[in-house]
C-alpha cells in the first residue's frame, strides 16, 4: 500500500523527493513506490535520450584490463580504486537491484534479456561491437546472430546520417566475416535530403509505410539470418512493429542504436514515464531552482501549469547529473560546482589537469572522475567530511571516483546507488 503525496492548496508533502528524471532518478522513483512511499519527482530531459538502450554494468577498468564478467571486474577495480561507487555495494544488491529496475520496465513494454555472468555485445554505429549487461529485446537477435556467427544483413537508408551500413560491415567483417550490407530507400523519403531517424520512426507507426518499407527490403534479405537496422521501429509499438517485420521478412530483426537524440533512448522515456503513471509517483517536468532545508527536510517550489506548488519533502535524493544534465557545472573561477546545494565536488587541483593532451587517453579524463563523496548508503559529504544532511542521499552520475564511459558503467552505477539509497532511506522511514 503506497503511502499517497498529501496537497492542501499549493503544498504538497511527500516522504520522498526525487530530484533527476535521468537514469539514476527513474530508478530511485520506481525503487521508492515499489517500497510504498510518498514521492515526488522534479526533473527534465536527461542523457537518457542519447543512450543506446542497453544497461551497462561493467566492462573495464579504463587504461588497464577488460572483463566478459562484470562481476569479476567490478572485484577488481573495487581492490584497485576502493573509493569507486561500486564499493559501497554488494553482489547482491547489484542483482536485485537490476532485477526490479528491469521488472519495472517489463510492465512498461521494454524487456531486458541479462545473462547473469557474462556481457553481451551489441552493434554499434561506428561499426564496433559495445559491451553491455541487459540488452533490450529489439536489440537481441544482432546479439544472438553475433554470438552464433550467424549471417547478419546491416541495412541503412538514403539521406539518413551517421548510420553507413557498408561502413559498418567493413569495420566488422574481421570480427564477424558474415556479414553484408544494403542501402534502400526509405517510402516516401526517396526525395527528402537529410532524414532524421525520429522522422522515421514516427512514418513507421503508420501501416501503410512499414508494409511498403517491408516491400523495399524484401528482395535483400534472402540468405541472411538476421537483418540489422537503424532504431526507428517506433517509440510505442516497437514490439509490434519488430514482429510484424520479421514475420513477413520471415528473418529475424533487430535495432542498430543510432547517433544521438536516439530513439532507443525516447523510448525508454516514455515507457518509464507511461508505467509511471500506475504508481503513486508524482512527476513534474520541470527544473528546481532552490532548495530550503531543514530538521525536518527539503521545501521547493516547482511549476503546474500557471501554478506554483510548493513541495516539502522528508528525504531528497539528488540525481542531477553531470555537466549535461546540469548537476555539476563550473564557476567563473573554473571551480566545479554542484549546482543544488553547493555540496563540495572533488576535482583536479587546476583546470588545466582536467584533461589529458591526447583526447583519446585510455584511462579517461580526471574531469569525468569528479563528483560528490558519499558515505556508504550514498548520503552526500559536506566540507567538513560528515554528511551534509541525514536525509539527503545521492544517485548517479554525480557520484566521484567513476569514469561511467570508459567503464561502461552507466546504468550500473545509477541504478545500484538509487537502489541502496532507498532502501536505507525506506528502513529510517518505517522505523521512525
Ligand atoms: C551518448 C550517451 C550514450 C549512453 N549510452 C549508454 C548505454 O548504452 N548504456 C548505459 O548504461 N548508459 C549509457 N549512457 C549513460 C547513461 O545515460 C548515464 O549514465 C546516465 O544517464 C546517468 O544518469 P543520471 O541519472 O545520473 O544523469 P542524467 O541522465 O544526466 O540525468 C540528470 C537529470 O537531472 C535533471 N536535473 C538536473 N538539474 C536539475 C534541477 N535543478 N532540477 C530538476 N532536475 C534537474 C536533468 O534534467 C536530468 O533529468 C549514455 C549516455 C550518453 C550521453
């Protein structure tokens, strides 16, 4: 049974404000009303739209080794930077923590498909293969085709930019010789120049053009197990869309992510957001421009329509993000700041050490390492090296002592601190 946000007038009082609408903030929501809290969410976009879709956990230690196991990497990069986020979690809650995030996200129409030692790879535009955790099921079949050598087809379309399927093929063949490549013409598109994969996406929805879509690929994907393409089969019906072609195809389909804003990303939005609204959730698109706190907790203001409604929360969770979604930003004085409550931000002691000279440095750039600390259920530290409040925790990107991109950790790291953060935050709750 959820504890329900209480409005009186323009006050609106919860257990729980979740700060953040990006991976980590989607996840502390869906962990918070699975343990039957009061919560409100305030945030806008995130780098969710960018992401390819997959969740990442772990799979190396930047500069040094690789690993097909995250857990096994996650062992050891804990015994080389025991400062990393992942050392204030267990195997365990990792698990369980993916589990229910994945589960929520299964009753929103995007299934995951995890295997529990191994990473998996995917495609990716550049014609690389990616290693990620949990694949999202329009993505499987290049997965399975890629692990079984099978015969993969990689299609891309005239006028679509950032997708060259011949390219790809050519980078893969080393790694996986079947593979061939074919441009088509999109219906209806034939003539338009530029094309947008979000564009696409959207004529897909439309019957008419996905069978005559169908039509343009049918003559090229004989001989082949799987056929790859750009994500553009849809934003709400993708598994329809995906069925629909590999049965008249007669070939297994999947989805290729593309460059950013990619519609993998979109997705994952919106389904979150369209399952979102089966919980007691309250969620406002919206950004938090000052935070009150006190003993009792958080008090913001946030906008509803022509309304202002003031928010007063007993715990906050702050999943702001890094620089692109404006958790961390920099001062006049090139000083990392966190944007929210000023919480101090470990960082290299010049600007002029936030990067290497060779932008593609193994090890990954000091800048992207720096954050908040936290104690061990991710409660932010203030100056002083104590916790800045009893009831502000953290989530996410934000964090210090990580390198999400060269770790390829994203998700994990988002996902694993929302999850011990809330549980913590849930157990003070129903012992006070
Ligand atoms: C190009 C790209 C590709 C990626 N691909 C993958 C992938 O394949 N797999 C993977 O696991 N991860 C991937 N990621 C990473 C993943 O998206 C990030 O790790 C993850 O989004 C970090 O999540 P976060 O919630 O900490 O931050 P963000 O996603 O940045 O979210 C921060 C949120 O805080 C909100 N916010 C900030 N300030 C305020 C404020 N004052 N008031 C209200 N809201 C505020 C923002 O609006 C945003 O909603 C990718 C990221 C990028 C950029």
């Amino acid at each position: 049974m959820n504890a329900a946000v209480i409005r009186s007038g323009n006050r609106v009082n919860c257990q729980l404000a979740v700060v953040g609408t990006g991976m980590a903030g989607m996840a502390a929501a869906i962990f918070a009303a699975n343990r039957g809290l009061s919560v409100v969410q305030a945030g806008k976009a995130s780098e969710i739209s960018f992401s390819s879709g997959c969740l990442d956990l772990f799979s190396g230690i930047p500069g040094a080794e690789r690993f097909e196991n995250p857990f096994k990497g996650i062992e050891a990069l804990i015994a080389r930077q025991p400062n990393h986020p992942y050392a204030r979690v267990s195997r365990d809650e990792i698990v369980h923590g993916f589990e229910e995030f994945t589960g929520f996200m299964n009753g929103a129409g995007i299934r995951y498909h995890c295997t529990p030692e191994t990473n998996q790879q995917i495609i990716t535009p550049a014609g690389t293969l990616k290693s990620t955790w949990c694949v999202p099921s329009a993505m499987i079949a290049g997965t399975r085709a890629l692990a079984g050598k099978q015969r993969i087809l990689i299609v891309d379309i005239r006028g679509l930019k950032g997708f060259g399927a011949r390219q790809m093929a050519q980078n893969l063949k080393a790694a996986h010789p079947c593979m061939g490549s074919v441009t088509v013409e999109f219906p209806g598109r034939e003539k338009a120049g530029d094309l947008m994969c979000e564009r696409l996406t959207w004529d897909l929805e439309t019957p008419d053009v996905l069978s005559r879509f169908i039509k343009v690929l049918r003559p090229h994907v004989g001989g082949y197990d799987a056929v790859g393409l750009p994500a553009i089969l849809g934003i709400y019906r993708f598994e329809e869309l995906r069925a629909k072609m590999e049965k008249a195809l007669g070939t297994a389909v999947f989805e290729i992510p593309t460059l950013a804003p990619s519609v993998t990303g979109m997705r994952t939005k919106e389904a979150y957001l369209g399952q979102l609204s089966e919980t007691a959730v309250r969620h406002f698109p919206v950004s938090v421009k000052e935070i009150q706190t006190d003993d009792n907790g958080f008090c913001f203001n946030v906008a509803e329509g022509m309304n202002t409604l003031e928010i007063r929360a007993e715990h906050l969770i702050v999943a702001t993000g890094r620089f692109l979604g404006r958790g961390l930003g920099v001062n006049d004085k090139g000083i990392i700041k966190e944007m929210l409550f000023d919480l101090p931000v470990t960082q290299t002691a010049k600007r002029s050490d936030w990067f290497h000279r060779d932008f593609f440095n193994v090890q990954g750039h000091p800048v992207n390492r720096a954050g908040i600390e936290t104690d061990e259920v991710f409660r932010p530290l203030g100056r002083d090296g104590k916790i800045r409040h009893p009831k502000l925790y953290a989530a996410g990107s934000i964090i210090a002592h990580q390198d999400w991109k060269r770790e390829k950790s994203g998700s994990g790291i988002s996902i694993v601190s929302a999850y011990k953060a809330v549980n913590h935050l849930a157990k003070v709750l129903k012992g006070s």
